[in-house]
C-alpha cells in the first residue's frame, strides 16, 4: 500500500507539471525568436533554461526516490547564450521536456482515471437520488442507478474495479515515466566520457601547478639554503688555504681538494637548480628569461614577445625549456646563422621557432625534439616539425594555457 500511495502520489504530481511544460514549451520557443528583435531572447532564454534545468533536476530526484536508485545531483547555474547552446545538459532537459508533455501527460491521465473510478463510486453511489429520474447516475459507466441495491452493488463493484486497477497499474505507469525521466535526463556514455576527462584535465592543472610551485620552493631552498652553504664553506677553505701559504704537507693537501670539490659541488648545484625550475623566471618572467636565452645564444636570435601575457607556471616552465632546447639544436646541428622565436597567448601559448639552417631533421637520431615532445605532451599540447632537407626548420609548440 505505500508503494501504491507513492505511486498515486507521484502521478499527481506529474499531471499538472506536464501541463506546464505545455505552456512552456511554446513560451521557450517565442523566446528563441525574440533572439533577433532586439536581443531579448539573449536574456530571456538562459533565465528560462535555468528554471528548466532546476525543475527537471527536481523530477529528477523524485524518479530516483520513487524507483529507489541513487544518483548523482547536478548544479544549475546561469550561463551565458553560447555554453547554453553547446551544453549537453540543454539538450537533455529539451528532451525531458518533449517526452514530460508526450509521455507523462497520457501516463498521469490513465493513472488519474484508474483512481477516480473508486473515489467515483464511494461519493456518487450513496447520493443516486439527487440525480434526475430521466438521466441517472451511471456506474461501470454504462449501468443506470435507480434504486439502493443497484447503487451499493454497483458502487462497490466499479470501486473494486478501480482498486484493482490502480493497484496493479498505477505503480507500473509510475515507474514508466520514472525511468523515462531517469534515461532523458541521464548523461549519455559520451557525455559523461567528455565530463570525466574534463574533470581529469581540470585535476591534472591543478597537480601540475602544484607541482611547479614546489620546484619553485625546492629551487628557492637550495639557492637560499644549500648553496650559500656552500659558499660559506668554500669561502673558508679559501681561506685556510691563504693561511696554509706554501705549505706542501697533508693538511694542504687535504684542504686544498676539499675547497676544489666544493667548487665542483657548487657547480653542479648549480646546473641542478637551473635544471629544477630556472631562477630567472621567478626573477623575470617568461618573457625576460626568453630574451636572457637568446642573448646567451651562440647566434643572432630575433624574438617577438609582443603577444606574450602570463601563463601558469607549468606551462612557463615548459615553454622555457622548449625553447632552450630549441635554440641549442639550432645552434649546435643544424648550422643556422639565424633564428627567430616568437611567443603569443590566446586560449593556448603558441611558440614558433625558425631557423635558417640545413634542416632535414631525424627525430630518430636523438635531435632533442623528443624531449619537446615529452614537455609538450604531459600538458596536452601539440608539436609541429617542418623540416625539409635544405631549411628552413620550423617547430611550432602550442601549449594549452585557459583555465
């Protein structure tokens, strides 16, 4: 019984909710139209989807509560006119909406008509004498009411008919539209695929940015830490070894190789901070540490940095050592007396590198574009190589940026 009740319950609800889904299906489409008078479906329509998405999410709840199934709740927030028409949640609710005025409003009808055969008999029977002698009361729709005997018997076999009725039918068609709301307004395999890689990219910016940040700490610690340590250290063994004079013994000696691979040690360190997360960009930026790179360049480099707007560290780093790499092949293989880089940011950082030298690359032969590759590919960007045998070369690097 409180499975039927639910079920009545649900029912009557979905009667007048299709009903105005009549009414504002039209409405929505006026206010489509209104798109190109002025610009008022501009406004009118993402406010109109937005009471859409939230009373489908509704029905929504309501079909997992009655078929008792758990599902995942989805936010209904205001969006502007171009992600509403590219949304797959708009077409979802479109779709429920079609089908909640074709399918539940013949579904809350029947459901409705089945229970009204019962409370029919149990008011009207016991009132048969009100009705006119010529037209009487009529039940099982086609039986006259003309006396009591007619009227309980009548009565109560049209209740228990209807009884029947509901109880057998009114959850099935209940259920029906439940799970024709359910599968209208549930995301398709694709939908969900897209939504989940979304989710996966939004997650991986995060741990990448993360992640640079803790180069940058990593870095900031050894440059402030360990090697003014170093320097410390080194510092005194230069002078103990001013100290030692001439002195040939072992002492000398010994302090002589400590100053020397504290030297070393500086060194390296040196070469592993820079290789960790490089200290001008924190100092400079993109596009200072770009130009500090073709300054240090063996050949003329011309740079165009004019486009050039912030972008998240992970992707400074990489195009930081894209570039780095870039101009070192050119420098060191390809016999270039020439080399352009050009830097700009829309919705992705697109680097351009041009060289003039004999081209022919064989990324098979270890020419460093492979580490590029590598870069580029963790962030999700693209790598183009146009390299005929004569030059020019050209790489272009586009590295997704927008949040």
């Amino acid at each position: 019984m409180r499975d039927l009740w639910r079920s009545i319950g649900y029912c009557l609800i979905v009667f007048p909710s299709a009903l105005a889904m009549m009414i504002a299906l039209p409405l929505l489409v006026t206010g489509v139209l209104l798109t190109g008078v002025g610009g008022i479906g501009l406004i009118v329509v993402p406010r109109m989807m937005l009471v859409l998405r939230r009373w489908a999410e509704w029905h929504r709840g309501r079909a997992a509560g009655l078929l008792h199934v758990t599902i995942e709740k989805q936010r209904a927030s205001m969006v502007g006119w171009r992600e509403l028409v590219r949304s797959p949640e708009s077409r979802r609710d479109l779709r429920w909406m079609l089908l909640h005025v074709g399918v539940g409003l013949p579904i809350a009808l029947a459901a409705i008509a089945a229970v009204s055969q019962v409370v029919n008999a149990l008011l009207e029977a016991p009132l048969w004498w009100l009705f006119p002698h010529d037209d009487p009361l009529r039940l099982l729709v086609v039986f006259p009411v003309r006396d009591w005997p007619a009227a309980i018997g009548l009565g109560l076999a049209q209740a228990g008919l209807g009884a029947a009725l509901s109880r057998w039918g009114v959850p099935k068609l209940a259920r029906l539209h439940a799970r024709m709301c359910l599968a209208a307004l549930q995301p398709s395999v694709a939908d969900r695929m897209a939504e989940r890689i979304g989710k996966l990219t939004e997650s991986r910016s995060g741990v990448l940015d993360a992640h640079a940040a803790e180069l940058r700490r990593i870095e900031r610690d050894l440059h402030d830490g360990t090697q003014a340590r170093l320097v410390a250290i080194a510092m005194r063994l230069a002078v103990a070894r001013e100290a030692l004079g001439d002195d040939t013994g072992i002492v000398a000696r010994l302090v002589k190789e400590a100053h020397e691979g504290t030297e070393e040690a500086m060194t390296e360190l040196r070469q592993v901070i820079r290789s960790i997360y490089p200290p001008i960009l924190a100092d400079r930026g993109l596009s200072g540490a770009v130009t500090a790179i073709a300054a240090r360049a063996g050949l003329p480099v011309e740079t165009d940095l004019d486009g050039l707007a912030p972008v998240p560290a992970a992707v400074e780093t990489a195009a930081y050592f894209i570039v780095a790499e870039s101009i070192t092949n050119a420098t060191k293989h390809s016999g270039a007396t020439q080399v352009s880089v050009r830097l700009a940011v829309a919705d992705t950082l697109r680097i351009e590198i041009t060289d003039d030298g004999r081209g022919g690359i064989d990324e098979s032969r270890g020419t460093g574009i492979a580490g590029i590759r590598l870069r580029t590919a963790a962030l999700d960007g693209t790598v183009t190589v146009d390299s005929p045998a004569g030059g020019p070369t050209a790489i272009t690097v586009e590295l997704p940026c927008a949040s």
